[in-house]
C-alpha cells in the first residue's frame, strides 16, 4: 500500500509529459531550410504516409517553425506551414541567415587610400579619399557598394575596403528590434461593413476560407496586396478583401493632409482608382516606399499625380506624409580654404581651361590655398607665388563647402522615369541553373544594384517586384504605363537544353523599341567580357503589350555551368549594371 502513491506520481507524470509540448530549443530562432533536391515533397504531417500539399523545387529557402525528429515544419510564402525530410533539405542557423538591412551604422575604412564616390559605381565621380582606419557612418549598403558619411562628405565606397562595426550580434539584434517597432508603427485598425465576411488564406479569393467575421468586428490591419488586406485572425495570419473595411478615420486624417504635401506608399501594392471609390475602375498600381504629389483628398481616398498627364485614387491609410524641405545652399568666400588634391598626376593649367597650357602636376594628398574661383575652377598658389588653375571636380574643398560635381554621363539619366522589371519571383522561380541559383533571385539582386546607380545619377527608378513576390505580366507593363516610363527594362536569365550556349541577348518587339536595344547590346559588347548576341526581335508579353520604349535582357545562361559561375559573382553583377547605365545613358543623349 504505501508503494501506491510513488506508482501513481509517477503515472501522472508519464501522462503529462505525453501531453504536454516538449519546447524545442529553436523555438522562433530556428532558422532556415535550402531545398537541395530537384524537387521536394511538402506534407500535412511529419511522416510519409501523410497526403502532400505542394512542390518545392531545388535552391528555395523557407523558415522553420519546429522540429519533429527527422522531419522540419516550415513557413511558405502563403503563410501556411507544412513539413519536409531533414534529409532532403540543408538546415543553416538563424545567426547565419540574419542579414543586416539598410540601416544606419559605424565602419572603419581598411584601404590605404580608398574612393569615395557620388554613386554605386566607378563611373560616378570621385569626390575625395579615405586612410585606413578613418571612422564613418553607415547610411545604406547594397551588396558591392556602401554609402558613407564623414565630417567633410558623403559618398559611396566599396564594400571590400569597410569593416562593418555593427555587423555584430547585438548590432543585428538592435536592426531586429528597430524592424519590429516600424512594423508596429504601421500596423492600422479598422471595422468590418459586412456580416460573414470571408477570411481567406490568401489574398486571393480561390484560396482556402479560414473563417468568416461579422459586421463591426475590430481588425488589425498588417498591410495591403491588391484588393486584400492581411488582418490578425485566430492567432495567425488571414486575408479580406479592403473594400470591406471602415479604417479608423483618426488614422486617415493623420495619414495625409492637407493638398501638396509628398506622399510615400506604404502598402506593398496599393490599386489606383479613377474616382474616390473603393468600387471605382482600377487603372493601375503603386509600389511601396514610392513617392507621389498628393491634390486632394475625399473621405477615405486621396487623389494622386501619378504623371504629368495622370491622375488617380488611392485609400489614404496607406500613405504617409513626406515633407521635403529644398536645402538652403549657402554662399562661401571660399579664398583662403585649403583644397586636396585626389589623383596622382593631376594638371595643373594656366587658366580655368582645360585647353589651357600645362604650368606643373600635383599628388594624391597634396594641399593648396585657393586664391578664387572662376567657373568650376580653383585659382591656386604654387611655391614661388606662381598662380595655377586646377578643376575643381578632381579635388576636395575643406569643411562642409558644397563640392563642384562635374557633369558625366549622368545628366542624360537625370529625371528619367525608368521602371526596372525583375523577371519572375514568388511562386515563379524561372529557370534553376545548374549548381541550384534560381533566376528569380538573380534578376532582383541585378535590379536592386542597378537602381541604385540610376538613382545615384538623378533618375526615378520603380521596380516592378520587390523580395520575393509574384507580379503578373499584366501589372509588370501596368507599371510602366501608368509611369510613362521613358525606359522599361526587363531582367532575365537565360537556359537551353546544351550546357555550352553563353552570353547576353537584347530583345525588343515594336520598331519603337529598337533604340534602346541597340543601345544596350552596344554597350554590352564594348565593356562586357562575355558573348554579346546583340539586339533581336522577341515576342515577350513585356514588350509586346508595352506602349513604352521597352526591352527584355537575357543576361546570360544559368544552364552553362561556366557561366554560371561567372554570372552569380559580385563582379559580373557590379560590370552587367554598369553597362545597362551606360548604355540607357547613350540612348538618352
């Protein structure tokens, strides 16, 4: 009898460790998966015998949500979850997929003497140089070039040559929690209109019915896609169309107000109506972070200019007021400041000139004292009293003084409407290249390097996708005629069935479109070390259906292993983008 209560403990015991959940020691810091077979099967439960509920193909990546021994429950894009083999898939740490943003930092510089430049590039002008070891803060970064701040100016330098200080844990953790609270800031609260008002899986109304809502329901609203807004439902995630939706009128009002202020789109994709109705025609779409001159505003909607000649309708809680304050430039005596000079062998001439004579050269390093300016030219004084005349894009002023900016290439880019297209993305993966790169990836890290360019030189830049998210054909040209684009480009990679096909085609479809085409292929061949197939005729809906100057690049074959190797490397993308500016730069001249 009294061994009774010890046989019962521990009964009890074994049930409740049955039932309750064992917690994991990954819980939300599980990491990722990369599929690493052709294709893998996805499944409702942890073990074969369970029914699958989708195909993922090799080089996709998904978050884990836990893991059941040798199976993993992961996230996909719909925000379902679903379960893989550990065996068919690569598991990496949270630590190792956790990439800081574009926010602010510290660097130091470790070159010797390393450029600053006004853009992502070697074509931008150099406005000055940094030692090894010079302290600068970190404004953005893309993969090969970083913008940089420092007491004198602010520029790009290349990655290579900057330590990122804040590319620590606590820095990424501090990125994390600094992501966290923009998400808060922009989460919205509305009611429901309707009663038994579908909440669906997707933003989509052929997806799965997770629930319904009644009218007045309170909802939090996450963000927008089309014509669905992502609320809070039943501890996840769910989708409703917006129409159905009474925003919070405080948030509204404060969401923009009065007429003339910028606005910036803080939807993901937001429709454009024709009139100040959510039933009103939809007659095109915005992006995220864009930025648009507001007119008017009618209740819940706000009338935008979307061009010189177009006009739309947008819910206003989805904007954001922008005021833009032009700077006040001020003016400098400038005589007694001291000038560096940035390049070995800079010419030193005996008027503002450069058809001038040559009075003496002068070193990377070396200082002067401006006596006057005359056009972009510093007046300077040599030992011996001598006067000379030096250009002043090639060298730094002192202090804060406004640099001159020597007029390249990018005065034919400025205030150009160009719409860059990242081929594929989201369900569409385009093509896989031979050791696994998915073109979709690709064609967004090649359009992100090059929007940074062209908006380095002026431009205004609109992608047709941002991340990973699938955009229909018919959106991707509705973005560049709703933005009377002055250039569309579209980004692919190509595939065949050999492995020994190679290099880079230009298509175009309407005789309109040539230019740009051959533009593009001629600047390919001039700066590119890999074959150029020239400029050609294709049928792609992009540029079929385009009524803008539009072409689709195929910027090399993911089914050739060489190339492959070539076309994924930071070089090639850094080279690639720096012919596609050149060349819309020739087209514009």
């Amino acid at each position: 009898m009294k061994k009774k209560p010890g046989l019962f403990s521990l009964i009890l015991l074994l049930i409740m460790a049955a039932i309750v959940p064992v917690n994991h020691a990954f819980g939300k810091e599980a990491g990722e998966i990369t599929v690493t077979s052709k294709v893998v099967n996805v499944r409702e439960g942890a073990g074969l015998s369970f029914p699958i509920v989708k195909k993922l193909e090799k080089g996709e990546s998904y978050p884990i949500v836990k893991e059941e021994g040798d199976w993993f429950e992961i996230r996909m894009d719909s925000n379902e979850t679903g379960w893989v083999a550990n065996w068919l898939v690569e598991r990496k740490s949270e630590s190792s997929v956790t990439k800081k943003g574009s926010g602010q930092g510290q660097g130091i510089i470790t070159g010797s003497s390393v450029r600053v430049r006004t853009g992502p590039g070697t074509t931008f002008q150099t406005v000055g140089s940094l030692t090894k070891g010079t302290a600068v803060d970190i404004i953005e970064k893309n993969q090969n070039w970083t913008k940089i701040k420092t007491a004198d100016f602010e520029g790009w330098v290349a990655s290579d040559y900057l330590e990122d200080e804040s590319a620590s844990g606590s820095a990424v953790k501090k990125d994390e929690d600094t992501k966290k609270e923009a998400d808060t800031e922009s989460v919205k609260t509305g009611v429901t209109l309707v009663d038994r008002l579908n909440v669906r899986s997707e933003p989509s109304k052929n997806s799965s019915t997770l629930g319904k809502l009644n009218k007045n329901t309170s909802v939090t609203v996450h963000r927008m896609e089309n014509e669905w807004a992502e609320i809070d439902f039943q501890g996840g995630k769910g989708w409703i169309a917006d129409s159905y939706i009474q925003m919070d009128e405080d948030q509204v009002k404060k969401a923009i107000d009065p007429a003339g202020d910028t606005a910036r789109v803080t939807a993901s994709s937001l429709h454009v109506r024709k009139d100040a109705s959510l039933n009103a025609k939809v007659i095109g779409s915005v992006n995220k972070d864009e930025t648009y001159t507001v007119l008017q505003t009618k209740g819940k909607m706000t009338q935008i200019q979307l061009s010189h000649s177009q006009k739309g309708w947008v819910v206003s809680w989805y904007l954001e007021k922008e005021r833009v304050e032009e700077p006040k430039k001020k003016k400098m005596d400038i005589k007694g400041h001291k000038i560096t000079i940035i390049h070995d062998g800079t010419i030193l001439r005996s008027s503002a000139s450069g058809n001038s004579g040559i009075v003496g050269q002068a070193n990377e390093g070396e200082t002067f004292s401006v006596s006057g300016m005359e056009g972009d030219w510093y007046s300077i004084k040599l030992k011996g009293g001598k006067k000379a005349y030096v250009a002043g894009w090639i060298v730094t002023l002192e202090g804060n003084s406004e640099q001159v900016q020597r007029q390249g290439v990018e005065k034919y880019l400025k205030d150009k409407t160009i719409v860059i297209d990242p081929g594929h993305g989201g369900r569409d993966s385009g093509t896989i290249g031979v050791g696994g790169t998915l073109e979709k990836n690709l064609t967004i890290r090649t359009a992100e390097l090059l929007r940074d360019k062209l908006q380095a030189a002026g431009a205004k830049v609109i992608l047709t996708r941002s991340g990973n998210t699938y955009v229909p054909l018919s959106s991707r040209v509705g973005t560049s005629h709703i933005h009377n684009a002055d250039a569309f480009i579209s980004l692919h990679y190509d595939s065949t069935m050999d492995q020994i096909t190679s290099g880079i085609t230009t298509y175009y479809y309407h005789d309109y479109q040539k230019g740009l085409a051959s533009s593009l292929a001629h600047s390919f061949s001039s700066t590119m070390q890999v074959t150029n197939r020239g400029s050609r005729y294709g049928n792609y809906h992009v540029i079929r259906e385009n009524k803008r100057v539009a072409t689709l690049i195929e910027l090399g074959y993911l089914s050739n292993p060489v190339e492959e190797l070539t076309i994924t490397s930071n070089e090639y993308q850094e080279g690639i983008t720096s012919a596609i500016y050149n060349g819309l730069a020739r087209y514009f001249k």
